[in-house]
C-alpha cells in the first residue's frame, strides 16, 4: 500500500473542536465486514453488538499535563515545551519538544512559572524539534512532579484549533485511566461513561485491562509514499497477566473480542505467541500496522474517525478491509460525522 492510498478531502468544519454533550451521545457508525452493511447509531448503542462473555480491551494510560510554557532567560521570549517522556528520575532529565526550536539551543536556560520556581537547562538536542532538558528544582522527586502537574497544561492535539478550556481536564481523559505518563489520549475510550460501563458490566461484558503510553510519534506525519519504509516512535506497553488470561479464555470460546482502539490493536498485536494467543508482555513497541495485515486476537475494533493519511486511518484499514473503510469514510462526510481526537466512533465487526 502507498500513502497516496489514503489521501481524501476531509472539510475542515467536520474536525470537531469540542466533545459532544454527553460521553456516550457521540455518533457511531457501524461497519459489518461480512456483509458490508453500514449502520448509523449512537455510541450507547455499542451494547446491542455484545453479549456475556464478551470481552472490550481497554488502555488504562492517563494523560499528564505536558503541555508548560516557560520564558528563554535574558530575551524573555515565550518558549512552548510539550513533555514527552522522562529519562532520568533523579537527574530530572526529560525528552521534550520545543517551539519555536530555532530560539532553543543548548546551554539555553527556560524559566517556569510567574516567581520562576521552575528553571530547565537544555543539554542536548535529539530531532529538529526535540530536546533534552534538566529540571533544576529545590524541592525533591514528590514535590517537583507536584510542580509539573501545577504548571503544565492538558496537551489538546494540534487538530483542536482553540484555547484549552476547564471542561477539557475531565473530557481529554477516558473514565478508567489510571497509569499515568501519556501525551494524547486513547481517543475511542473518550466514548465510555460510567452508566453505559455498567449497563455492559450487567450484560456480562468483561473489561480486559492494558497499558500503552501514547508517544507523539502516534501522529507524526507518514513522510514516505513506501509505507513498509516508515518506522514509527517506541512506545512503551503494559499487558498483565490476568488481562491475557482473560483474552485466552475468550479466544478459545469464540467470543467477541474487541481493541477499544488502535493503540489496543497495536499492545495486544504486538505480543502474539507462535499458537496465536496473547502473551503477557512489559517492554516497547514499535508496531506499525497498514493492509494487508493479519490479525490475531481482536475481531472487532471501537475506534475513532482519522484524519487523511494517519497511521490511525492506516490500521483501521488494515482491519475493516480497505475498499469498505474508505468507503465508509465518504459515507461519513456526506453524513457530516466529525472526525478526530472529539470526534464520532466506529465499531468493526
């Protein structure tokens, strides 16, 4: 498959700026790849697809506020840092992307905070953006990721073209995150209230529980026509025991077994055993999924509208069948859904 293939005029009036009222009131398209009937509902409707016994896996990474601005010292200039991931506890030694970057050079110190309370030298440079910085703080480890969170921002994607609001603190974050160290939420689990959680618990729906910390590689751009030539950022996963063993249950009686989302799809296919069972696995993953591609634990997939030419857009492809998911991604605009991080959902099946 090249890029090319997944290219399409997307209007800019359906990438949606805000979440709809209620978590679960977004609109879900449903797509049957044996038939390949689409249906049109509302996300609570995603009930009526499962029954006892089924199983959604679901990403329980939180999102920590990773988005702090700081001052450059003398100029005095407004510098823009997006945390992306921490290298060394205690030398406070982070990987961070920078703006403008052309104003950071190493040696530069950043100042944080209205009494500077918070100083960063940079020390390296890592990509044209990225840099890495050392956290110079008075207080110790507790108190200095206290001061992270106070300072920082809840990281809004670039696709959501406004100022950040209170709301979003609650509603950029899935209802069952609880490890945190991710920059951009699981976006298909945006989806779950509490009531429509329980209303699947008492149906005998179970929960299977992993971790993947999204990087911001998940949405950097795809800059090769050759997909099999690009190569996506490491990120790391978490898939305990129980939660396999729950899958591995599932598989043997041909139950529903549902990726709540790409980052899911990629965990769980990311550790397959030669017997095609899911392993129990902590470590990275660098997986890259596109079609054709054959999957092994999942056979239905919750998951979000994508941009054109995303790795997002790329995996559901490989999933629902390229020709029904790019169809049904015309189906989408003419029906005027909204795309992206806030936007409406998909269920494959």
């Amino acid at each position: 498959m090249k890029l090319s293939h997944f290219g399409f005029e997307l209007p800019e009036e359906l990438l949606a700026e805000y979440p709809t009222e209620h978590r679960d009131e977004s609109r879900l398209m449903v797509l049957h790849r044996d038939t390949q009937k689409i249906e049109h509902k509302l996300f609570k409707d995603v009930i009526d697809y499962f029954d006892e016994g089924d199983i959604m896996m679901l990403n329980n990474t939180k999102v920590f506020p990773a988005r702090m601005f700081g001052n450059k010292e003398k100029t005095g200039a407004r510098i823009e840092v997006f945390l992306l991931r921490e290298l060394n506890a205690e030398n406070r030694l982070w990987d961070v992307l920078v703006d403008p970057a052309r104003k950071i050079r190493i040696g530069n110190k950043l100042f944080f905070g209205e009494d500077d309370s918070l100083v960063a030298e940079v020390i390296d440079n890592t990509t044209s953006r990225g840099r890495t910085l050392r956290f110079l703080y008075d207080g110790d480890y507790d108190e200095f990721r206290v001061k992270l969170q106070e300072l920082g921002q809840t990281p809004l994607p670039k696709t959501i073209n406004r100022e950040l609001e209170p709301e979003d603190e609650e509603r950029y974050q899935t209802i069952f995150a609880k490890h945190e160290g991710v920059v951009a939420a699981p976006t298909a689990g945006l989806h779950f209230s509490k009531h429509l959680m329980k209303r699947l618990e008492i149906k005998g729906v179970d929960f299977a529980e992993l971790t993947l910390h999204v990087g911001l590689g998940t949405f950097n751009s795809v800059e090769v026509e050759d997909l099999s030539k690009h190569k996506m950022d490491s990120e790391k996963i978490i898939i305990p025991e129980k939660t396999s063993k729950m899958v591995n249950s599932a598989l043997k009686t041909k139950k529903r077994i549902c990726a709540v989302g790409t980052t899911v799809m990629r965990t769980v296919e990311s550790s397959v055993s030669s017997s095609g069972e899911l392993n129990a696995f902590e470590g990275w993953t660098n997986k890259f999924i596109f079609p054709p591609h054959d999957f092994s634990i999942a056979n239905s997939m919750i998951t979000n509208l994508h941009t054109p030419k995303s790795t997002l857009l790329m995996q559901a492809a490989a999933f629902g069948g390229y020709d029904f998911v790019m169809e049904a991604y015309q189906v989408a605009i003419k029906e005027k859904y909204r795309f992206s991080t806030y936007g409406d959902a998909m269920l494959i099946i």
